[in-house]
C-alpha cells in the first residue's frame, strides 16, 4: 500500500479575508485531520505574518509548516525566521517554468530562471534542511527545460518537486501519463518527494491527483473551499477507494466530514451536509434500548452525522450498553456517549470502581480504583464534598495534584433519569486540558471526565 501525503493550501488560497485567529483555527482542524503539510504563503507584513507562523508553531507539531519565499534572497530571509520554532519547517520556492509563464509573470528568458532557481533554493537550503520546489505552468512547459528546472532545483537542494497543472487542460489520464513521465526523468528519484498541485477549474482537479498518485506522485496538494483539488474529496477517494488501488493516507478520516465542514463555515463557503446526517431535534424520537445490536447504533452514530473509526464504533456500543442497562437512549445521549469516548487519546487510567460516602454529619470520602497497564491502583481520600473528595483521591493515586480550571454539571436530558453531563478542565505546565463525562450518577460523570482530561495530559506529556 503507497502512503500518499496531504499537503493543504487552504490558508494559501484563502488567505486574503481571514483574521488572525480564523488563520490560527482553521490551522488546527487541519493538524487535527493530519494534514501531512500546511502550506502558508509568503512572508509580507514581516511582524504580523511572523507572529502567526510562530504562534501554530507552538501547537502544529505532526504536520510540516511550510512557507512559500518570494522571488528575492530576503523573501527567503523572512520565511526562514519565521519557522525557527517549527518542529518540521519547510521553505517553498514557487517559479513559473512555462515559456509565457516565464516572461509575462518574471520577464526572464530561461537561462536566466534556471539561475534564479538555483540562487533561490541554495539560499533556502542553506536556512533549512526541507526546501521544496513547485514548477508553475508546468503541463505547458516545454519538456526539456521543465527537466533543466527540476535538475537545477535537485542540485541547489531541494528534497522535494511539485509540477502544477495551472492551465487545467488536461483530462486525468492524460495528467496520470504526464506525471508517470516526469516522474521517470527526475535525478535521484528514490530520495525526492514528487508531488502535484492541480487547479480545479473544470471540476477535475480531484480525479487527476489521484491518479497521478496512482502514477507516481508521492504527495497531493489540496485545499479546502478553494480553487485547488477539494481536500476533502481527495480524502474521500483514500477512504473509499484507497484499498482496491493500492494507495493510501494518514488522514483522520472519522473526522474528516466535520473537520472540512468547520473549516468551511470559517471560509464562509458552502458545502453540503453528507447524505448520512441529520439533526438531533429530528432524531427525538429515537429510543435505544439493551436490546439493540452494534448495527442498530452504529447506524443511529451514522445519522447523527459522526464517521468514527471501527475502534470508537466498539468505544461508543460499549459505553451505550452500559447507560441502556438502566434506561433508554436518546439520540441526545448518544451524542454525549459520543463525545464522551470517541475521538479520545489511550487511556492511560481507567476507571474500575469507586465507593462513594457523603451526607450532612460526615465528612465525604471517596475510595476509588483505577487500572494502569495490567495492575490496579486504589486510595481513600476525603474532601469537601464528594466531587472534591473524589478528585483528591484521584490525585492521591497517580502522585500528582492539577490546577482545576474549571468544573462544570449540567443534564443531558430531562426527566428522574436524567443523564448528567461533567466538564472538567484541568491546567498543567500553563496548557489547558478539558475531559468530558456521562453518567446517570453525576458523581460517576465527575471522575470519568476528570480521568478524560487526565489521560490527555499523560498522553501529551509522556
């Protein structure tokens, strides 16, 4: 099976009408599906512009940050300091190698770019070790200086090339057999990502990175809501077809519907709604119960619109025939099973039991038990109440006390059965963790939330 890379242009063609924090948002959904690269246009406002590269620095720690230089050494300059705090930072050198390309956008005859390329890749490499080089116009580039190009690029430094199909004019087997043919004639082919970028001017832009990634392409450039090939499309043809030809990605693909679909709402674009989803308030009237299968849920998980992995579809069925032992379920408290225990981190610490003793002439105590790994850990602890004295005791266990930021209870649904729904946020080393949990029992939501929150630092941290 080929892994194929995402490499997501949104905030490249997109750019212009976002806010610094909608840049920063739209930033994280895409870390969050594992993009493989964002791509982040060149360097102009050097204070605002910097101040955001390095602020997604701080959380994009899996994807590379990648940042287009201008035509000048110190646009190469600029895009250098402002990935200085990236974990995986890549400098883009973006050229046009087509004839008109060449003299309408650059004035320069082709001797002249071929000297251009090289200045400009040696200087990036020099500042990192990731330098890219994307051939604009390249589809009506004439062959052999497209070769020259890629050749001098390759020699200057550059680990990775990208030929750009931005006439749109080629149907996608006739791109499939361009890109098999450049692929054939790169220097040193085994050491250098190969990648696409086709514009999406004729609907077809999807259909022809695929099946250039079919035909060689080691990476495939996307966007969403913009005029490049639909990230989730693309991702959409991995999920549905990947298997049968022989390709692949690392996309999150249970999240993928969402996460496009929150990233469009900041676009302000319109996609629409999978045929699977429908609202909670039309699925009142649905009712759960223990004698319900796995597919019986796992369709009604469907319609709520969440596309989950086989592993949260098993977390979701375990947890609903825990709740539908007492009670039935509604399509309100399958949405809180599934924000409870799907799209989680490895839980370090599960909850196996816990005793709890309260009332107005005792102090509260809590005896709780947890398992790491393969053995049990238990304590006692007493608090100010039975939700304090719960979260001591958990302290007590794994030998560490977390500010709590937050603790909040609210009901889930209505009624003498009510399922109760705990936030709890707790701070370590100055970042944010927020754990949710459901119960019946508002207590038993408490620590399951608070063991949410503290697997996600103990995940992190490790």
């Amino acid at each position: 099976m080929k892994k194929i890379q995402i490499s997501d242009m949104t905030l490249c063609v997109r750019n212009a009408n976002l806010s610094f924090k909608e840049k920063i948002e739209i930033a994280r959904q895409l870390e969050n599906l594992h993009a493989d690269c964002i791509e982040i246009p060149a360097i102009e406002n050097v204070r605002v512009d910097t101040l955001f590269v390095r602020t997604i620095s701080a959380f994009v720690k899996n994807s590379v940050l990648c940042v287009a230089a201008g035509m000048q050494p110190e646009s190469v300059e600029a895009a250098a300091n402002a990935l200085s705090a990236a974990a995986k930072a890549r400098i883009q050198i973006k050229l046009p190698v087509s004839t008109v390309g060449m003299e309408y956008n650059c004035h320069l005859k082709p001797p002249a770019m071929l000297e251009l390329i090289d200045t400009l890749v040696r200087s990036a490499h020099d500042r990192c070790a990731d330098v890219e080089f994307c051939a604009l116009d390249a589809t009506r580039a004439e062959p052999e200086f497209l070769d020259q190009a890629i050749a001098a690029a390759i020699s200057a430094g550059a680990k990775a090339i990208t030929i750009s199909d931005n006439a749109a004019e080629m149907l996608p087997d006739a791109f499939a057999a361009f890109t098999a043919n450049v692929a054939q004639r790169i220097p040193a082919r085994d050491t250098i990502r190969f990648g696409v970028a086709c514009e999406d001017k004729n609907g077809m832009a999807a259909a022809c990175s695929v099946l250039a990634a079919k035909a060689g392409a080691d990476v495939i450039k996307t966007a969403v809501g913009g005029d490049m090939a639909s990230f989730e499309t693309v991702a959409g043809i991995f999920k549905n077809c990947g298997e049968k030809n022989g390709i692949a990605s690392d996309v999150k693909y249970y999240e993928l519907n969402r996460g496009a679909r929150q990233i469009a709402w900041i676009l302000g674009v319109s996609q629409n709604e999978p045929t699977t989803f429908v609202s909670l308030d039309a699925l009142d009237h649905v009712g759960l119960d223990k004698e319900d299968d796995p597919a019986v849920v796992i369709d009604a998980v469907r319609k709520l619109g969440y596309d989950l992995s086989d592993e949260d579809y098993g977390k979701v069925f375990e947890e609903f025939r825990r709740v539908a032992e007492k009670k039935t379920v509604t399509a309100r408290e399958l949405d809180a099973i599934v924000a409870s225990v799907a799209l989680q981190v490895p839980p370090t610490y599960k909850l196996v039991s816990y005793v709890i003793n309260n009332g107005n002439i005792i102090t509260a105590s809590a005896q709780i038990k947890l398992q790491k790994d393969d053995g049990e850990l238990e304590g006692i602890g007493m608090g100010d109440g039975p939700i304090d004295a719960s979260f001591r005791t958990i302290e007590q266990i794994v030998g560490h006390h977390y500010e709590l930021d937050d603790f909040q209870i609210q009901a889930v649904t209505e009624g003498r059965e009510a399922m109760g729904s705990a936030l709890v946020r707790l701070r370590s080393n100055g970042k944010l963790y927020s754990g949710n949990g459901i119960s019946t029992d508002i207590i038993g939501a408490s620590i399951r939330a608070y063991l949410n929150a503290l697997n996600k630092i103990v995940y992190e941290e490790a």
